[in-house]
C-alpha cells in the first residue's frame, strides 16, 4: 500500500485543474467510483490526504482504492455527461445507481418507417423513432398497450411476417387494421400512430379534439361506419381521461420526484403531470446509497433517470434540496432544448403534491424491505455455506460458471452465467460461438471460451482511455469461477486461468455423475452434503449454465439447418435472400434465371453474377 500511495502522490502532480470526471480502481483494477469535479486536482488530492475521510463509506472507498485515472472536460456539463455514461457502464459499487436500470423498457414507434410497427425494446438508438420510458414494470407497460390496441389497432408483427402479405389473428380480433393486406393506407395508418404518441404523451385533450374533428368530417361524408368507429374511441379516451386525477391548474408538464429512506434502502417515486393531469407514476430502487446525503441522492438519481428519460418536462418538482442544481438545470435545458426549472416547494398545493408522493414512495419502500429481507434470507446462508465448503476468505459476490455444449463439435456453443449475491444477473450472461476449436474436443473448447473472456477482463483492466468503455460483464472480475465438469475440465481450464494470470481467483469444477466439486490439484473432492445450502447453490448455478447452453445451442443448430447457398454469396443479404426465394419458389429455379432477370429485382449486376457463379 505504501508503494502505492507513493506512486499515487507522484501522479498526483500531474492531474490538471480543470473540469472533468475521475474514476477511482481497487486492487484488481476494477472502478469502484466515478466522480465529477469542477476542479479534478484539488478533488483527487483531497481524497487521498490524510484525515479526509469524513463517513464510513468513504473510509471504505479509500481502504480500497490503489489507482486513478481521470478524462479532462471543456466544462462542467460536459463532466455531467461523461459522469452519466461511465457510471451506466461501469455500476462502480460506491456509486449511487439506479437498481436493474439495464432492464428497463421502452415503448418504440418507428415513426420513419410507412407501416410502423410499435413494439418494446431495451435500447434507445439514434434512428429518428419515438421511444416512450423507460418503464421499470414491463406488466404495466404491456397493460398499457393492450388498452391502446383496443381503442387504436396498431400492428406489432415482425417485418418478416408482414411482408407475407397476409392478414393475420390480430386483424380478425379488431387489434390490427390490416396494412399487411392493404386494408388502411399509410396516411390513415400513420395519423393512428400518430394519435397513440399523443396517447402515451398523455395528451388526451389534443387526442380527443382530433378524433372528434375526424368523426364530424365523416359524418358529413355520409361515411357513418368509420364516423361510427371514430365515436367510439372518443368515449373510450374520454373515459380514461376522466379517471386520471385533476391535479393543478396549470396546463403545462411537470414531474414530481420524491423518495422514502430507511437506512442504506431507498425508493423514488416519480409522478407523470401532464396538462394538469396525473397520468402515471414509476418506481425505482436505488443501490449503492450508504449513508450519503440526501442532496446527493437525489443528483444521482435525477443524473440517472433523465439520463435515458425519452421527455424531460418543463418543471420538476422535488421533495428536497439536490446537490449541484445549476449544473444539472443546464443540462436538462441541453438534454430537452428547452427552459427546465427545478423546484422545491415549500407550500401550498404542490408542497402537498410531494408529500403525497413520498409517502407512496415509503409504501414501496416498506414491500421492498420486506422482500429484500426474505431473499437475503435464503441467499446469505447458501453463500456463507459456500464459502465455508470452499475455505474462500469471503462469501463470493460474483459467481461464473462456464458449460460447453455441442453435437460431436458441430454447431459448439460456450456459455457463461453470472450470479450476483446469489442470485442471476441475465444482461450479463454471454454465450460465445467456438471459432478455433475443430472436431468434438470440450476441453479446447473450454480453453477458447475461458481464454476469450479472460483477455477481454484483461483488456479491461489495461485500457488507458477511461472513457473507452466495453462489455461491462467482460469488465468485471469474478470473485468465484465454477467449471460444469471434473477434474479434466477442471485441469483445462486452470491450464487457461494461470497463462492469463488470474490463478487468485478461486476455481473449482462441479462432475455431473456424482455432483462433486473437485478444486486444483486434489485429486479427491470436496466433502460437501449434497443437500447444503451451499451444495444447492453451487448445482443452482451449473443448471443454469447448463440450460444457457443448450439453448443457445439450439439456436446455432436451428440457424445451421436454415442456412442455405445463398449466405456464402457476398451483396445478398437476409433481405435479398427473402426476395429471391419469394421469387423464384427455390434454388433449381434461382440457378435456371438470367442474370437480367436477378437484376430486375434491384439486385446489382456484379452480385448477379457472382450468386450465378456460386451457387
């Protein structure tokens, strides 16, 4: 630690005073914190002088911390950004983060396209469609949009399936209007995807104006069936408005934000005001809280949240003071393009507003304790168990365990799971295509997958470029490697783990015959009752990979068995594969056409006759 120090204070002096975000690494390089700073090099000194520490979390940070890094800023929002990205990516554990936020949904409407289809997705991508969210409770979106196709069909079909042609069970239940088969042109159908982005706006006075402006003009037409249609989705929406509670006066956005605490738990509530009406409210936990201010929650969370936020409302009301305001207006204004105002009332109708909001928030809280409590209890035993079984210093927080799955060495499939506190973090498993091990041979295909996931920590741990970020999954170091089989997989995979030098961390394989976990180098098992809490973890794992495996594996087989001649000519993609086989019926008939005849269909003449030459 001493050397450390001393190379830290060397560092140190050449750290600049001016904006930017620092990043703070244990040990094992992994980033345990990302901060902002207006300026970087008083910050980062304070943190390492003598006596600094003023709260226990803190303390425990700096206990850990053997390096930094830090990315230089033009300014201070600039430094906001960056925070944002790199807590997103890494999670640092003493950070204040959003709980599951890789998880939340959003609604898509891929306004670009002539018959959109809207459907959920967990990415938001530069590619002008409209995204509503993000929505921690994929019930209550999936509710919300059954109550939407009721009163305006939309399809939601693959592109595959709508390029049949054919209308499908959603048409003949009056959920889709047909653009398959030409049954509404794209103007009508783009008006209706219209009139649902207003309803998820929760603009439903500006929707119910429309459709009644609709209803008039058909009437008058004489066109009394679709007038007829028009009515009844106007006393549909007028329903649903009239449930959503009057809250204020004003006819502009708001979103009110107040939370509930109780120790180290905490719980934000956000409610959704649009034109003076409750529309909606959201839930979200935060981890990695400790006992910092509530200033600083609160800037965590607001950072966070309006980080992927699709709208950013003209007003924000909160329950309490936040920490760098000025700051954080500037880049909600940026972020919106246009006025933001955060505001703390402190009476009145909207100070009532909150308090209403944080005592809901504080209901949540209380489910969320109750919960958290009973997972812990069936978790930490089965971790302290483990750990015991395993004689490891401490009960393991990331657990990976590793499985190979193949026919005979076709269509080989690598898989890795990850347990977090005991319990499966799906966004950061992986499945790997084996591309350099030929022939039925597990134990080097074992080697090539661990090999693979091994460099990318290493690369991980090496990057110079802070803001470079990768795979947060590869990123992250395991403190528990498990190996689905014996002692020879075992002896493969320590071959890997001690060339990449990573021989620290504890690997042990679990043999399916008699369910024993051998560990390097002994040549007996683990004494272990096959009914422990730790022993039930452990097969807990493994069953997982194992399932992970074999369906990926599936897949792989299942792509194999769809592929054709066609994949292997370069210029014909899904898309052009799709329209020749519609066209010509098969491949016999794809080698009979003329090269004029490809070409007809828009497919370039030197791609023409490649395909002719290939296949």
């Amino acid at each position: 630690m001493e050397a450390a120090t001393e190379t830290i204070r060397r560092r140190l002096r050449a750290v600049p005073d001016s904006p930017g975000v620092y990043l703070l690494r244990d040990a094992s390089a992994q980033v345990i914190y990302v901060g902002k700073a207006l300026r970087l090099r008083d910050r980062l000194r304070s943190y390492f002088t003598p006596g600094y520490a003023q709260t226990p979390r803190i303390a425990d940070l700096m206990r850990k911390v053997m390096d930094f890094e830090f990315v230089k800023a033009a300014n201070e929002v600039e430094a906001l950004v960056l925070e944002c990205n790199l807590i997103k990516h890494y999670r640092p554990r003493f950070n204040i983060r959003l709980k599951d936020d890789k998880n939340y949904l959003y609604l898509k409407l891929p306004v670009t396209e002539e018959f959109p289809r809207v459907h959920y997705t967990r990415r938001i991508l530069d590619d002008g469609a409209l995204y509503f969210g993000p929505y921690t409770s994929a019930q209550s979106l999936r509710s919300t949009v059954k109550s939407i196709r009721q009163l305006l069909p939309f399809r939601t079909c693959s592109d595959d399936i709508f390029k049949q042609h054919k209308v499908c069970l959603d048409f003949h239940i009056r959920r889709c209007p047909g653009p398959c088969e030409g049954r509404i042109d794209s103007y009508e159908y783009g008006s209706r995807i219209r009139d649902v982005a207003l309803f998820m706006e929760g603009r439903s006075d500006v929707l119910t104006k429309q459709l009644r402006q609709k209803m008039n003009e058909r009437a008058d037409a004489l066109d009394f069936e679709n007038a007829a249609r028009y009515r009844d989705q106007l006393i549909a929406i007028e329903k649903i408005a009239d449930r959503q509670k009057v809250l204020t006066r004003s006819r502009e956005d708001q979103d009110l934000v107040a939370y509930a605490r109780e120790g180290r738990d905490v719980f934000v509530e956000v409610a959704y005001v649009r034109q003076g009406k409750m529309v909606g409210h959201d839930g979200h936990a935060l981890e990695g809280a400790g006992e910092a201010p509530e200033a600083e929650l609160l800037r965590a969370f607001l950072l966070m949240y309006y980080g992927s936020a699709t709208h950013i409302p003209r007003t924000i009301l909160l329950a309490g003071d936040v920490e760098e305001p000025d700051a954080l207006t500037e880049w909600l204004v940026q972020r919106r393009g246009g006025p933001v105002a955060l505001e703390v009332p402190q009476k009145g109708r909207k100070r009532a507003l909150v308090q209403q909001l944080a005592e809901t928030a504080q209901e949540e809280l209380k489910q969320l304790r109750i919960q958290a409590d009973y997972d812990r209890s069936r978790t930490e035993p089965m971790l302290t168990a483990l750990a015991d079984a395993l004689e490891l210093d401490e009960p393991p927080h990331r657990i990976e365990c590793y499985d190979i799955s193949n026919i005979q060495g076709e269509s080989a499939v690598g898989a890795m799971v990850v347990f977090e506190d005991g319990r499966p973090r799906n966004d950061h498993y992986r499945s790997f295509r084996i591309k350099h091990t030929p022939g039925p041979n597990d134990f080097a295909m074992l080697q090539e997958v661990l090999r693979r996931r091994l460099e990318r920590l290493e690369m991980a741990q090496r990057r110079e470029d802070a803001t470079e970020v990768g795979d947060a999954s590869f990123s992250s170091r395991p403190d528990l490697i498990l190996i689905d089989g014996g002692k020879g997989q075992l002896s493969a995979a320590m071959e890997v783990i001690e060339d990449l030098g990573y021989a620290d961390i504890p690997t042990f394989g679990l043999a399916k015959e008699r369910e024993e976990l051998f560990a390097p180098g002994r040549s007996e098992p683990i004494v272990q009752e096959h009914d422990s809490p730790g022993m039930f973890l452990v097969q807990r794992v493994r069953d997982e990979a194992h399932r992970f495996a074999i369906t990926h594996h599936r897949k792989a087989r299942t792509r194999k068995a769809l592929s054709s001649p066609l994949d292997s000519v370069e210029g014909i993609g899904p898309a052009r594969k799709r329209l020749l086989m519609r066209t010509f019926g098969s491949l016999p008939a794809i080698r009979e056409a003329p090269v004029a005849e490809i070409v007809k269909l828009g497919i370039p003449e030197r791609v023409a006759v490649r395909l002719k030459e290939l296949i």
